[in-house]
C-alpha cells in the first residue's frame, strides 16, 4: 500500500503482509551480507536499493531520516535499516527491517571470532577491501551528489555545509555540529516567521529548544549508566556494558574503540589491547554494522552466549530510540521552523558523510588499478544503474584478482 509522507505507514493488507514482511526480511539479509564500508556506505547503498530502485520511500522522506538518526545515539546505518523496516511494514518491519541487516554480520563475525579462539590469529582481508573500497568510493559519491541536490536548499544551507565539513576534518565534534546547524537554520527561519506569526514563533523555538536539552540530557544521564566493575565479566555485566554504550555512543566505530579502550582494557581488564585491536578489525572489514565489534569481544569473554548477549546489548537501544523518535519524524514537518531545524541537522549529516567519504578516498585510491575500479563503479552506477551490492561483490572479487596477479 502507498503511504502518505506525512502519517506513519497504515498496516498492510491481509493477503499482501506475509509476502511483504518476506521481502522487507530477504532483502535486509542480502544487505546485511553485503553492505561494507560503514555507515556512509550503507546510507549510499540503502538510498539506491530504497529511493532510487524500489521507489518505498522519496528523496525528501530518506533525507528526514538520515536528520533523525544522527540525532540519536547508536549506530546509524542500523537505524536507517529499522526505520525503513517500520515505514514499509509497521512495528513488525521495525523488528524485522533491524534483525535481518544486524543477523548475517553477528553470524560471520561468532565465526571469525570462533576461529580467532582456536588459531590464534585472524584471516587476511587486505585483499577483498582493496577491491571494496575504491566501489564504496562510487556508491557515496553518487548518493551524495543525489541527496545534496534535494538537501541543500538555500545559501545558509550551502554555508553550513562547508563549516560543518571543515569542522569535522578538523576534529569538531559531531553532535555539537549536528545540534548548532539546526539551531541556526530554526533561529534564521524564526526571524523570518516572527512577522506572521510571534506567538508561533516563539512556540516552535521552545520545542526547538527543549528538544536540543532533551538530546543533551539524554546523552549525559545515559553515560551515568552502566556495569560496575567486576572482576569477572558475567553475562549480566556484558549485557549492562553494552546497553550502556548502545544509549549514548554517537561517531564511528573508532570512538567505540575509545570507549572499550577505557573500560574493558584499562578500567575493567577484561581485554588485552591487542585483543581490541583485532576486534575492532573484525567490526570494520565485515559487512554490515560496525558495531559487531561487540559481538567478537563478547565471544572472547564468555563465548557464544557473550556473543549473542553483547550484541543484543549494543543494539537494542537503536530499537527503542527508534520505536520513540519514528512516529514524531513526520510531525517536525508540520512546522516551518521545526522542519527548518531538521533542514539544518540534515545538511550537517551530508557534510559529516561527505567528510568520512574524503578520508576513506585517501586511503582507498592509492594506485592506478584503484582508481579506475572506482571510476568503472560510477559509471555502471550512473549510466546503467547497475545495483550496488552486486558492485560491491564484484569489487571484491576484482580485488583479489588483481593482489593474487601481483603476489
């Protein structure tokens, strides 16, 4: 069924839900087993699979939701994956749209892991994310350009994207950037309004305004929660460890790599450094969310069922901010200045993404072979729409191709 953009999806019809949750479960796997390169690169992939080649949702929907998820802890792709899941299929899309993409990641990562336990060392990735990267390369840069065209609306838009990108190369915080953008955008659109409608105004700027609070307040009384110090690392411990960091972890999976560095190494001693330095590389060079970083640490620490009880931990936190934040997203529309604000967090989430996107580039383009694998991506991508996760794959397998001719 076609839902409106501006009410939360109805329930699907009887005879079409099985065949619909079906799909929506199908195809998350295929992007759970599929998606590499991190929260940039599933944003890209997923506005190509849902926006461009389904049609489930439009620019400017995709776009309000890329806002709220960088507003809330957690990592973002993985929020993407639930709210989409809920727009299509309701509260069972939002279960399943989340599980389908975290499962194929948190079942390869158990192995790895399994295998780490009983060898000692980790398998070598360095050729499959040589192809990789330079295909991820494409795949952003394309989104980019698609989304920028529909985000970045007036000029105060387009200057804050060149502040908010400056500021993340040079350290900046995300957040803060992230909160400021939208608080300047509401602040210009209410002078704007104040004429029209004072009382209004001033209204939506307290929403705006407690909103902001409310983010921040949530951010620190989250970071006041959490496991105790134990010598041993119970379930229950892992469980309220993770819990913890899923609620207030905003950035990539290098700031996760701070937070368990504190904790887990240097506080509780339940790793070793270079323990945690394997286990974030696991989180980045498999598919899907990065912050299956958990799910290895927590089979080093108590085994399979570690596994499953870090990982649930980690995550479920994105589903409950989610369940919260979802049916209030297309209500901020029916405000100007609070859609102005979403307008300014929007175009600061683009500017973030398109920053990440300049650092992979540097590392990702080194030599002549890399280059024109990503310059071959964007042409398949633009002129024949070939689907990105068979790009990926395809990267992949070239990858190898061209480290096993030059070995």
């Amino acid at each position: 069924m076609q839902q409106t953009e501006a009410t939360p999806p109805a329930a699907p019809k009887p005879g079409a839900e099985p065949r619909q949750l079906r799909e929506l479960a199908l195809l998350f796997l295929r992007l759970g087993t599929t998606c590499f390169g991190g929260p940039a690169a599933h944003t890209a992939i997923m506005e190509d699979e849902f926006v461009r080649r389904r049609g489930w949702i439009t620019h400017e929907r995709f776009l309000d939701l890329l806002g709220a998820v960088n507003l809330i802890p957690g990592p973002n792709s993985t929020e993407m994956a639930i709210y989409i899941g809920y727009l299509r299929a309701g509260w069972r899309g939002l279960l399943l749209g989340g599980i389908c993409f975290i499962l194929p990641a948190m079942v390869l990562v158990t192995l790895i892991a399994w295998a780490y336990v009983e060898y000692g060392s980790l398998p070598q990735f360095a050729s499959l994310l040589y192809g990789v990267k330079p295909v991820l390369i494409a795949i952003i840069a394309q989104a980019l350009w698609g989304l920028g065209r529909k985000a970045i609306k007036t000029k105060l838009l387009a200057a804050l994207a060149v502040l908010v990108i400056a500021g993340s190369l040079l350290g900046l915080d995300g957040l803060s950037m992230l909160l400021g953008a939208g608080v300047v955008v509401a602040l210009a659109r209410g002078v704007a309004e104040r004429g029209r409608d004072p009382r209004g105004t001033l209204k939506a700027l307290a929403v705006m305004a407690a909103v902001v609070v409310a983010i921040i307040a949530t951010v620190y009384l989250s970071s006041r929660i959490g496991a105790a110090a134990r010598t041993e690392p119970s379930l229950s411990a892992l469980f309220l460890y993770f819990t913890k960091v899923g609620s207030i972890l905003y950035g990539s999976g290098y700031v996760l790599l701070a937070f368990i560095q504190t904790d887990l190494v240097d506080r509780f001693h339940w790793l070793s450094t270079p323990q945690l330095l394997d286990a974030t590389a696991v989180g980045q060079v498999t598919p899907g969310p990065l912050f299956t970083t958990a799910t290895f640490i927590g089979y080093l620490l108590n085994g399979l069922p570690g596994a499953v009880v870090a990982t649930v931990g980690i995550f479920l936190p994105s589903f409950a901010f989610v369940a919260v934040s979802g049916p209030l997203v297309p209500r901020l529309r029916q405000s100007p200045i609070a859609g102005a604000f979403l307008d300014g967090v929007i175009v600061a989430s683009l500017a973030l993404m398109a920053a990440v996107t300049w650092q992979l580039a540097r590392s990702a383009l080194i030599d002549l072979p890399s280059v024109l694998l990503a310059a071959g991506s964007a042409l398949l991508l633009v002129r024949f729409r070939v689907s990105s996760s068979w790009l990926v794959l395809g990267g992949a397998v070239i990858g190898l191709l061209v480290k096993g001719l030059g070995a």
